[in-house]
C-alpha cells in the first residue's frame, strides 16, 4: 500500500525550511551530502536572520565542516567518501559551500585563493558549460583573479545558461555587458512568469 501526501504552504520560503528539515535528517555523509546539508544549514541561518530568530545549528554548521575538511585529499580536493579521489564536481560543490559558510562568519582553514590559482589552469580540459560555471565559482573565491584568457568564443557558446554566466563573468570583472541577445530568448508561462 502506498500513500499519498498533500501540503499546502502558505509561502516558498515555507517550502524552503520544509525542504531544509528533510536535509538536517538526511542520513548520509558523503562529501557531497556533508556539503548539501551544510548549504542548507546556511540558508536557514540567512532564513533565520530575515526573521529575526536565533540560529541553534551553530554546532551543526562547525562539525560539517570539520569533517570536509578532515576528509579533503593531498590535492586540496574531494572526492565522494572521506579522503577519496578526486571528483571534480563534488570538490566544487564543496568548495563553494565552504565558502559561503566563511562569508557567514564560520571559521574555515582553508585556502580559497590558492585552490582558485590551481583550478584556474585546469579549465581548458572542460566544456563550455563547465568551464563557465567553474571560472565563475574561481572569480568569486578570488575577485582578483583574471579569466578573460580562459573564456571561450562567445559565438561557441549556444546554452542560454552559458551566455548568462559568459556575461555574469564580463560583469565580475567590471566590463560592461550587452543583454540584448539574452532577452530575445525569453519566454513566458501561460501565467506571465519567465
């Protein structure tokens, strides 16, 4: 027998926190659900902050942490149990989480520029659309960083979610952008949402 449940919320952000209380209970802990469920803990402490609650998963946010980084590899990266090899996308993954959790405040010992400088060399040997997404993740671990050398052609680009991070790239730099071929894609629901 199988049951079906219904929820009505009265707003998404309701559905956030219900979606983040299924991830503090997730069972698992490979890096890439330790960097899930920290991700989740951190938009509950940005949630909590706009409503003016106190955050209780401080203790959480710092024993999540202390286990990537327990658990990060001879190459400063991750992969998916403990120390393991290499994956790219899981070290990205977690990468990026701990970061957001040292710009909200939490203690992380580890070096997000110099990852940045190594991965920065690595990028050619992606496609586009990981090369893009991985260039915007360096940028903003280091906003020093240049990467107009390692961007494709922008005609090569053909994704509309690669010619948005091609220009949130130009834009991290300071150039100035021109959406025009961005908004002729738009489309909308028979509602009005794009």
């Amino acid at each position: 027998q199988s049951s079906l449940k219904i929820s009505a919320l009265a707003t998404s952000l309701e559905v956030y926190e219900q979606e983040i209380k299924h991830l503090h209970n997730y069972q698992y802990y490979c890096n890439e659900q330790l960097a899930s469920k920290l991700k989740a803990y951190l938009l509950q402490q940005r949630i909590d902050l706009q409503k003016g609650k106190a955050f209780s998963y401080e203790k959480d946010v710092r024993k999540i942490v202390s286990q990537l980084l327990n658990n990060v590899n001879t190459e400063q990266k991750w992969g998916w149990w403990g120390i393991a090899p290499t994956s790219s996308w899981i070290s990205e993954h977690v990468v990026e989480t701990l970061y957001q959790a040292q710009k909200q405040g939490f203690d992380v010992k580890f070096d997000f520029k110099l990852y940045a400088q190594k991965e920065l060399y690595q990028v050619d040997n992606k496609s586009i659309s990981e090369k893009l997404k991985n260039l915007l993740l360096l940028r903003k671990l280091d906003t020093l960083l240049k990467v107009n050398a390692f961007l494709p052609k922008y005609d090569s680009v053909k994704i509309l979610t690669d010619k948005i991070n091609y220009k949130l790239l130009l834009l991290s730099q300071g150039q100035k952008v021109d959406l025009a071929d961005i908004f002729k894609e738009e489309k909308t629901t028979i509602l009005g949402g794009i």
